[in-house]
C-alpha cells in the first residue's frame, strides 16, 4: 500500500500564497454573480472561506482533531445533498446548483487548508467554478475574469515557491511586464492566423434552471414577437395575422453557440384564409426531455454532417423550441416536451431568461444539382390537403405566377424563379401602413403597394407555388442574428424573428425557401469560416471572409508559391535556431557535484522515503526529523541554490560522517 500513497505534501506557511488561492476563489463567485445572477451562495461562501483561510493559516502546523474532521465531513455531505435535491426537485429554487455546490465545498474545505497539495485542490475546484460560469458568459469580457483566475495561480506558484527557499516575495515588475506583454502580443498574432478546426462542433455543459411544471390540457402553438401575441399566460395563440405587424426593437432574446448560423425554426402553418395563417393540425406526441435520434424521423440522403447548437434565453419568450432543422437530437431541461404535427418541439411553460438547451440538427445538402435530381417518383401525402391549398389566392396572383414560371422545367427552376422574382421586383420594409379593410393581404401586396415585410413575401410565394401544384407551407422563427466566429455565437434580437417558406422537394422533404430580398433564396445551413482573421476581412469592402483563400485558388498552380515560401521561411529559422544552439558552451558538472547528488540519493533510501517533488531538501529534512540529513542537506542547498558545489574530497567527508552517524544509530 505504501507504493500506492501520495508523499506528503508541506504545510504551506506563505501568507502570500494563500492570499492568492482565497483571491482565485473570489474571482469565481464574482463570475457566478454576474453571469450566473446567483448572489447568495457566492456572498456567503467568500465570507466562510476569509474566515476559514485565517483558521488554517493559524493552526497550519497543529495536528488535525478528529471532532473537527468529522464535522467538515458532515457538512460536505449535507452540501453533496443539496446538489442532489436542488438538481433533480428543485427543493431550494433549482438555481444553479452545481455551482452552488461547488463553491460550498470550497467554503467548507478552507476551515482545513493546511498543506500546499490542499491549497491546490482548492484552486482546481474554482476552476470549476469558473467553468460553469463560462456557460453563461457569452462575451468577451469574461475574458478578464478568466485572466485574473490565472494571474492568481501564477501568484501562487511564485509565492509558494519562494516561501520553500525562504526568500520574501518581491517580483521584477519590469521583467513581468515584458513577458504579458509578449504573450498577449503573440497570443493575438497567433489567434489571427491560425484556423479553428472545421470539425463538427463541440456542445458546452448544459447548465439551466431546471423547471419541472408539465402540461395541463391541449396544446396550443406559441407566437412569436413578429406576430400578436394573445392566449393563455404561456402566450399561446393558434394564429399569424397579416393585417398586423409589431414593432420589433434591438433587445436581444437569445444567445445561440454554434459552428453553424442557421434558421432557427419555431412555429408552422399550413393554412391561410382572410389573411390570417393558422394550423390544421393540432396533434401531438408528449417525449421525455431527451429526444434521442431514435424517436426522431431519419436523417436526410447525403446530408453533410450535424452540428451543435446550445440556446441561452434572456427574456421570457414562448415554450417553443427555436432550432435549425431537421433534428437529429435535443435535450431541454423541462418535465417533458410535447413534438407537434409539424417536427416543432414544446416547453410546459414559457422559457424564462437563463434557461439553456441544447440541440443536434443535421446539415441537408440543398445544392442546386441535389434538389434538381429529386426523385419525381416520391408521392406527397398531406391527409387533409392544406398544404395544396391554394383557394385564397385570386385569379388575378395565379396567372401572375404561371406567367413567372413559364420557362421552367423542373420544380427546383419553378421555386427559384418564383423566389428571384419576388426578390428583384419588391422591396422590403417595416414602415408599411395597415392593409385596407376589404383588401386580401396577398393581391395588395402584389399589385398596390409591391413593398411589404418577411410575413407578406412568405404568404405570397407559398400560395403562389400551391397554385402551380408544389406543396409549400408558412415557417416563423428567427433568422441567424449576428454571427460571431470566434466565440461561435449568434446573437439573436428582437428584430430578427422572421417568416419564410417551407417547400417540398421529392426524397428531400422540407426544404427552407426565403423570398425576401437581400438574402440567400435557399436557407441552407453551412459550417462558418472559422478563420480567427475573418473579423479583419469583414472590415475590407471588397474582400469576404473566404477571399483570401479564393485569390490563392483562382492563381492555379502559383497559388502555391506563397506557401512554399512560408514553409522555407520557417524551416530556415529552424536551422538557424538549432545552429545557434549547437554553437552555444554546454553546461559542464562541477567537481564534487554527481557524487554529492549520489551520495544524497543513497542517503534518502536509507531514509525509506524519498523528497516528494513539491518538497525543498530542507522541507525533507524538516519533516523526517534526522540529523543524518543536516550536512549533506546543506551541501545540496549550496549546490543548487548559490552554485558552489563541494570538492570531492568534501563530499567523501561528508559521506563518512554519514556513515558513521549510521553504525551509531545501529
């Protein structure tokens, strides 16, 4: 069992060093105050640890009583149980308890930080409370409380290191402003050149308030901000009414972390009559809050791939799963979820700000050459046939559409060309006055006014492709919101809640079609330019992000040539760097130095406990409380601290006093 025991660590007697541990510790709950908006448990808990960092650093070198072991060990598990309560019932408000439970522990523990491995533990578990508020801080600025957390560590290695060669704190200010400053240089030269990876994204910790209220009687479809909200308190309403549009303001609603911006679905319709969009089908299935892959419809043909998005809200929105679609899996913190007639996933209650849930989805290939070869074969069933139903449309709309479409073979060509001209030949706008009374929505949209915002582009091209016998059907949401590379991030206000149409391909299924002007006219979802630089070459009017690599590709096989200078480049720095440092004197090994290092090996095996690596000789000797090591510890000490190793002949001296110490004690 010995061989499997840790050596003991030293007590920690820098005042310094536990300064910064206790600092470490305070920035991680002023992270969980204001991200987290938790502000009980991280107050009370920096209050006990002050107190108990004073307690250990007094009593650091007296033995641990067993009453007071035993009633630390107490309160760890009452801590381990409000975790488990807070986490699965909710029993104290359900705010945040892992982190809760983590900054108990440190709290607690900091009654008996007595040696220098305890105060690292310490620091690793408000590491991870730093985690858990990096869940929740969605911005840049967080980067400084994370700065300071490491600034802290850094503070305690110095410190605690200092302290075993007993030398006071003092460090060259001058020196370790060159060196942050260096690194940050060089951290930001590297993070605008080097890529992210690719890959498929990795999801964040889940963190949210749980909620645990479930369904009471039928449900009904939320709405969205773009629309009027009216129902139950849950802001449920089964409607979308085109004779009124609200003021969408800047305020954000969600932050979405994702490698790939894309169409947050929420609500569908699929019937329209006097200008107000409704859904004929009103069933559900109720599901556990993990949906697995297996429950949800298979993935697409050829699709290129899934990816990750995890959703933060920050004001109370309706309980409607906003995702990119399709789905291959999600998980939301709730009691259940209900999945609607139309693949839309439901909440009990409405989300309320700081819930968080994750989503997969997959990334369909919506290429032109893809959604021309749909296979023609494949029979679209709609049981009630709203999703063909064009009756509301005038006579008048529907020869403007086979006149739009004339020249076209194919569905694809007829979608495209309906959605181009939608695009050209209308403008968007807000400031659009109320629709006349007496007038349909979609003909006043068309022929009077020919301006009109995203809900009147996706009426009018959804009836107009039903009239050409093309199953198309009304999608609401959010568009992607302002994307951020670099911290994988959209986003999402007020402002870009957003309309759109969902076309029916053959083999393909629902494909989003988007007749607004100034956006792409298929919403197909695609992995970022993950180029840390890419921000800079957004600024540049003339250049996109993937511009660069765009002019490298169109210069064919000189393209090339500015690699192979970047590679020459570095290979010849590398050479002159190995030159430089096979020219340099190779440190030579004073006399007396290996036999005094041997002799100081031989004497700890005679000890049967070897220098634990955080321990100073003088710490070893101090601790097995020998005389045996009081010479040739000081012979070490002046060896590797001020260079002045012992003759030989010394060191054969010290080694005989050794050995005749020994036969004494024998």
């Amino acid at each position: 069992m010995r061989r499997f025991r840790l050596p003991p660590s030293p007590v920690e007697s820098s005042v310094e060093a536990r300064a910064f541990v206790f600092s470490a510790f305070v920035v991680a709950a002023l992270a969980i105050v204001l991200y987290g908006n938790d502000y009980v448990f991280p107050v009370l808990g920096v209050v006990a640890a002050a107190a108990g960092h004073v307690i250990s650093h007094r009593e650091r070198n007296r033995r641990r009583d067993l009453w007071r072991q035993a009633f630390l060990a107490a309160l760890i598990f009452g801590a381990l149980f409000y975790l488990v309560a807070d986490s699965t019932l909710a029993v104290f408000g359900g705010v945040l308890p892992q982190a809760n439970f983590a900054i108990l522990l440190i709290a607690i523990t900091s009654f008996d930080l007595k040696t220098r491995r305890n105060l690292y533990s310490s620091l690793w578990i408000s590491l991870a409370v730093v985690y858990l508020a990096a869940v929740y801080a969605w911005n840049y600025e967080f980067a400084i409380l994370l700065a300071l957390w490491v600034l802290y560590l850094v503070g305690f290695w110095i410190a605690s290191h200092l302290r075993r060669i007993e030398a006071g704190v003092r460090i060259p200010a001058r020196a370790l402003a060159v060196l942050l400053g260096a690194t940050i240089l060089g951290g930001l030269a590297l993070f605008a050149v080097v890529p992210q990876p690719a890959g498929v994204p990795i999801s964040p910790l889940v963190v949210s308030l749980p909620n645990f209220a479930s369904f009471h009687g039928d449900m009904e479809s939320a709405a969205l901000p773009l629309v009027q909200i009216t129902g139950d308190s849950t802001g449920a309403t089964t409607s979308v009414d085109l004779h009124y549009r609200g003021r969408l303001g800047d305020a954000p609603v969600m932050y979405v972390r994702t490698g790939a911006p894309a169409y947050w679905r929420g609500l569908v319709f699929d019937t329209y009559s006097g200008g107000v969009w409704t859904a004929s089908n009103h069933s559900y299935r109720e599901t556990d809050p993990y949906v697995p892959p297996r429950l949800l419809p298979p993935p697409p043909d050829q699709n290129l791939g899934t990816f990750v998005q995890t959703f933060r809200v920050l004001r109370p929105l309706p309980g409607v799963i906003n995702a990119a679609y399709p789905i291959q899996s999600l998980y939301a913190p709730v009691a259940s979820l209900r999945e609607d007639a139309y693949g839309t996933f439901h909440t009990p209650q409405q989300l309320t700000p700081g819930q968080t849930y994750s989503v997969v989805s997959y990334i369909p290939d919506l290429s032109p050459q893809r959604l021309r070869a749909a296979e023609p074969e494949a029979v679209f069933r709609d049981p009630n046939r709203a999703q063909l139903d064009d009756r509301a449309l005038s006579p008048r709309a529907r020869a403007l559409a086979r006149q739009v479409v004339a020249d076209t073979t194919n569905e694809y060509d007829t979608v495209m060309a309906l959605t181009t001209y939608l695009q050209r030949n209308f403008r968007y706008t807000l400031d659009l006055p109320p629709v006349p009374a007496g007038r349909d929505p979609v003909d006043w949209f068309l022929f009077d006014v020919k301006t009109g915002y995203c809900e009147q582009f996706a009426t009018a091209e959804t009836l107009m492709l039903r009239s050409l016998s093309i199953p198309a059907r009304l999608a609401t949401g959010y568009s992607p919101g302002n994307y951020d590379p670099v911290l994988n991030q959209s986003v999402v206000r007020e402002r870009d809640a957003h309309a759109w149409v969902e076309v029916w391909f053959p083999g393909q299924g629902w494909v989003p079609v988007d007749p607004t002007p100034g956006v792409p006219a298929v919403a197909a979802t695609q992995l970022a330019n993950h180029w840390a630089a890419g921000g800079v070459a957004r600024l540049l009017p003339h250049l996109t992000i993937g511009a660069p690599m765009a002019a490298l590709g169109s210069l064919g096989i000189l393209g090339a040539i500015p690699s192979a200078i970047a590679i020459a480049v570095v290979v010849a720095l590398a050479l002159a760097w190995l030159r430089r440092r096979s020219a340099r004197p190779r440190w030579n090994t004073q006399p007396g130095e290996s036999e005094l290092l041997r002799l100081y090996d031989r004497v700890q095996r005679k000890m049967r406990r070897r220098r634990a690596p955080p321990e100073t000789p003088r710490e070893y000797q101090e601790a097995m409380h020998r005389e045996l090591l009081h010479e040739v510890t000081e012979a070490v000490n002046e060896g590797v601290y001020a260079g002045r190793w012992p003759e030989p002949e010394r060191v054969r001296e010290i080694a005989s006093g050794v050995l005749a110490q020994s036969r004494r004690r024998l």
